[in-house]
C-alpha cells in the first residue's frame, strides 16, 4: 500500500495531495491513509527524498541537507519577495479574511496595487464580500502562501504578540467617518 | 538637518515614525509628540528640497501629527463633556504604531522561512496528458461552460497583472505661463534667437509660444530685431523694464 502511495505522490509532484485526495485514491479511511503515511516517512529516512505536508498537501521533496548538490543543477536565480510584499501578506495571513479597507488601515497606505500583485501570483484569494458597508471583497491566504513558506498548515504560522491588540478605537473611527458620509 | 536615508526606504508613513522613534531610543508609549512631529516635518520638507516626490499618505500623517500636537496644547476641559474621558490624544496614533509594528517585526521571520524553502525541490506533475486526451474524448465530461469558465478565470487573473488604469493627461500650456518662461529665459540671457524658442515642435508648443512673442513685443517687453532678410531674428528684452 504504501508503495502505491509513493507512486501517485511521485506522479502528482509539486502539486501534492491532500489526506482527502490519498483516502479516495488508495479506497481507504482517512485514519489508515495516516498510517501508509508514517510507514512511508519511515522509508524515507534513508533516502534521499522525504514526504512533507506542505500548504496542507503531502509532497514528495529532496532532503534540505542535499540542497547544495541541487543548486549547482539550477541557475540560481533567487526573487524574493519585496518588504511591502512580506508586510502586507503577514497582515493578511494573521488576520483573515480581511479587506483591502483594513489592510489599508494598518500599514498607513494604500495597497490596492499590492493586493492585485499577491492574488496574481496566487498567494492570496479572494473569498466573497464581507458585510461591512459597501460590501468589500474579503482576502485570504492560500496553500501556495503556506507552500512557499515552508508551512504544513495555518496552524504552522509563527506565533506573533496578539496581546496588546486595540483595533477597537480604529474601528470606532471608520464607522463614525462612515456614518457622517451616509448622513450628508 | 542631515538625513542619510530617503523617503523611498520606507513602506509608508507608519514606518518612517517608527524609525524616527527608534533613533530617538523612546519607547513607544513614551513618544513626544512635539519632537517626533518636529522631526517627521523637517525629514518631509527635507524630501521636498530634494526634490523627491512625497506621496499624500506622508502628508496625511503630517496634518494627523499636527492636529495630535495642537489638542495636546489645548487645556483639558473635561467639564465640559462628562461622556467623554479623558483620552489621551496620542493614543489612537501610539496603537496604530503598536499594531503596525507587530507585522513588521514579522518580515524578517517569513523572510528566513522564504530562503527555508528554497532548500527543498519538488518537481512538476507528470504530464498525463497523452492519457487525459483520450477520455477527454470519450466521457466528454468538458462543456462548453467549463471551458468558458475556464477562459474567463485566465482573463481575470491576466487583469489583476496589468496596472491599475491610470489617467495620462496632456498638459496644457497656456500663453501666460509660456509668456513668463520667455520672461525667465531673457532675465537670464538677455537676448534669445527666435528659432531657439520653438524648441518642442508641437504646433500647439509653437501656436503658444508665437502667440507669447506677439503679445510680448505688442506690450514693449521685447525688441525683435532682424538684421536684413532670411537673418536670424533676434529678440531682445527691453532694458530697466520691470514686470510682474
């Protein structure tokens, strides 16, 4: 079994598969899916590739330790994403699902064009209106965000100091701003 | 003042103050609102000076500072409004702060976890297609909507890489404005060919600036001297005339 599991993970690649997606393949309970799974990583530790959960989908990858030996394959071109680009992704990844208004609020600018450049790449998505006035779309974060940094799932996000958090006075002030517009 | 970074290291308004606090060594909670607006003014009009532009979100933080600062002059009056207490001015500025700093402090952990990635490689999906032609063709599960769907999802996602629409208007000169760059240029120099003001060759550039030279020679600003036929023409301006 375990075997077959290796080689629809090899065949799928990059794109992985969820625990959902092996359970319909191999016809088995999820709970047995987690089984295969322990039995495979167990394979892969004398191996050069292992099996890691990556933006809540298992892949196949090489071992970090060979990293060197792989980049001498590739031309190393590394783009990185930009400061405004991390700042604005972390904002939206710990508070989601978030608005453009919102975003816009706690960085002090504009981010429209930002937002455009994230949802193109696929970092984050667009997940209906919300129902603050206006109606305005609602982001999130994607698989692929987790994916590209190196995140199993949601719950893999560094922890950061929610304690100290007054959003309350900012919101008191967009609805008062609001309010008076809706008068006029 | 001497700055040795320029307006473009920052990501915004939020972040060039909390540079400024972090040079003053304050805590956050502490700031002066007198100083930092001091130096958040005198870093603007120094970007001014150097002719960098300064996008309006510095300046809105500029008014919101200047406006923190004068209700911090204004004597309490806490009599008056009973509802109210007695909120410090500074506070919504001091969160926000707090709260923008919480992310930022945040880049540096998702940058080590960007360069993490990079040492792993997965590979592409096998290409099953030669297999998926087939079925393709004989379930004929694909509809035309699936497809249209599937067209439309691409456009979308094509749109959100182009730029935002922008507007490019022509600007346009007027024979005031051009009147008084003629009026700059003989300040300078005293005496200009005819030939070297046309130089953009728009006929709107050249409609505008024959129109100045007319108006100019009709109120006696300027001479306009031609030695003798197909010379240059030669204007000059009219000497201890003072203009407005």
């Amino acid at each position: 079994m375990s075997s077959i599991l290796e080689a629809i993970l090899f065949a799928v690649g990059d794109e992985g598969l969820t625990k959902k997606e092996i359970s319909n393949i191999l016809e088995i309970e999820e709970g047995k899916v987690n089984d295969e799974l322990k039995k495979l990583e167990k394979i892969y530790e004398n191996r050069g590739i292992e099996l890691k959960l990556l933006g809540n989908k298992y892949k196949l990858i090489t071992k970090s330790e060979y990293k060197d030996y792989i980049k001498k394959l590739t031309d190393e071109v590394s783009n990185n994403l930009s400061k405004s680009a991390l700042e604005t992704l972390a904002i939206i990844a710990y508070n989601e699902p978030i608005t453009r208004m919102q975003i816009d609020e706690i960085r002090g600018v504009n981010s429209s064009q930002m937002i455009r450049n994230l949802l193109s790449k696929g970092f984050i998505e667009d997940m209906g209106k919300s129902d603050l006035p206006g109606r305005p779309l609602l982001y999130k974060t994607t698989n692929h965000f987790l994916d590209y940094f190196n995140l199993s799932t949601k719950e893999d996000l560094p922890k950061i100091n929610l304690e100290e958090i007054e959003v309350l006075e900012d919101d008191d002030l967009f609805l008062t701003r609001y309010k008076e517009e809706g008068e006029v | 003042m001497e700055y040795n970074f320029v307006i473009n290291d920052f990501e915004g308004p939020l972040d060039l103050l909390l540079h400024l606090i972090k040079t003053d060594e304050v805590d956050i909670y502490d700031i002066s609102i007198e100083k930092v607006t001091e130096q958040y003014l005198s870093f603007i009009k120094s970007m001014e000076e150097m002719n960098l532009t300064v996008a309006s979100e510095y300046l809105v933080m500029a008014a919101e500072l200047i406006e923190i600062k004068s209700r911090l002059l204004l004597p309490n009056k806490k009599d008056l409004d009973e509802d109210e207490y007695e909120e410090d001015p500074r506070e919504n500025l001091i969160n926000r702060l707090l709260e923008y700093k919480k992310y930022k402090d945040m880049i540096d952990t998702f940058k080590s976890l960007e360069e993490e990635r990079k040492d792993i490689f997965t590979k592409d999906p096998i290409n099953l297609s030669e297999y998926r032609e087939v079925n393709a063709e004989k379930n004929g599960d694909i509809t035309l909507e699936d497809l249209i769907e599937a067209l439309k999802n691409f456009l979308k996602r094509k749109e959100d890489e182009k730029p935002l629409q922008t507007k490019i208007t022509k600007k346009e000169l007027s024979v005031t404005e051009r009147t008084s760059q003629i009026r700059d240029i003989l300040k300078r120099k005293r005496r200009i060919s005819f030939f070297d003001l046309f130089e953009v060759k728009t006929r709107e550039y050249i409609v505008v600036t024959f129109l100045s030279i007319l108006e100019m020679a009709k109120y006696g600003e300027i001479n306009i001297v031609q030695e003798s036929n197909f010379n240059n023409i030669i204007i000059n301006s009219k000497e201890g005339e003072v203009h407005e």
